[in-house]
C-alpha cells in the first residue's frame, strides 16, 4: 500500500501501530486493517479498510483542527501483488523554512546521521542532492530510503559548505 497525505509528514498507524511518515510505501496482509493519518494541529484521518491483495494507493487530504471528521479518500487497486513496505528515510534535523530559499536547522538528533555529517543548529539547508529546499526539508529526507547517501548543501554562517549525510531510519 503506498500513502500519502497533505500535508506529507504525518504519522501512519496500521492497526494502532505506528508504522511511518508519509509519504510511504507500507507492506499489508489480506484482511481488515485500520488506518490512521494524524498530524498535529489537523484532523485524524481513519478508515477500516478490506485489503485482497494488489497494489494499493491512499491518499489523505488532512483538514486543520483537532477534532475527527470524515474526509476524502482516494483509493485505487491496480495490480495483483503487494507493494513492499520501506520506512522513511530520517537524518535527525529538524528544520523550519528560511526566510529565503532554505530551511534552518533547529535542533540536531545526537548520534543521528546529521550529527555525524557535521550538521549543527542554525546552519541554513538550501539542497538535497542538487535540488533547492523550499518547503518542508524533513518531509524530502522522508523521500530516501535509509542507506542513501544524500549531498546536503548548506550555510555555515558565511561560508557555503557540502556534506555527505547517509539517511537512516528513525529510532523513534
């Protein structure tokens, strides 16, 4: 089953299990499941769902607030094997948006695959392998598969520096 949600980032839950962020590909057994999407400061998102096998898209339309409510679902079955699960990929940088093109770094996971690169708060992130960061940087690292090596591009103070960071899954 491959989710998605806007916006992207939220926590999945099959059968009351955390199980990933999205956007992610999960790995479901025929029968009945319930799924959850939640993110703070949107509605949950839940459905009890049948599953008979095939390739399985859902897409999630979180709506702000904090109170449960039905919202659309998209949902279509198009082929006769299941989507293997991978879980999101994760550096341990939490980031806010720039005021510029960027994101900044808020807080660095100790031990987490950004530590180790060199990362630190308040390095500004402007690029993941070549591509400019303009919105949400931690749900673009959620993209990669951990074991990926990603070039970061990123301001140290004045001075524009590179690492190589491998993407890890979160511990969490």
């Amino acid at each position: 089953m491959a989710i998605s949600s806007t916006p992207a980032g939220a926590e999945i839950y099959l059968d009351q299990e955390f199980v990933g962020n999205t956007p992610s590909s999960l790995d479901v057994t025929a029968g009945t499941h319930s799924i959850s999407v939640k993110k703070p400061g949107f509605q949950d998102w839940s459905r009890e769902m049948s599953f008979q096998g095939g390739a399985i898209t859902l897409s999630a339309e979180l709506v702000p607030g904090s109170v449960a409510a039905p919202q659309p679902v998209r949902l279509s079955q198009r082929s006769a094997s299941v989507v293997v699960g991978t879980p999101p990929g994760w550096i341990g940088v939490a980031a806010q948006p720039a005021t510029t093109d960027g994101a900044v770094v808020t807080a660095v996971f100790p031990d987490g695959p950004g530590a180790k690169a060199g990362l630190k708060v308040g390095d500004i992130i402007q690029s993941v392998n070549g591509t400019t960061v303009k919105d949400d940087f931690e749900t673009a690292i959620a993209t990669y598969k951990p074991g990926t090596n990603i070039v970061v591009g990123f301001m140290l103070g004045a001075w524009a520096s590179v690492k190589l960071v491998t993407v890890g899954q979160s511990p969490l």
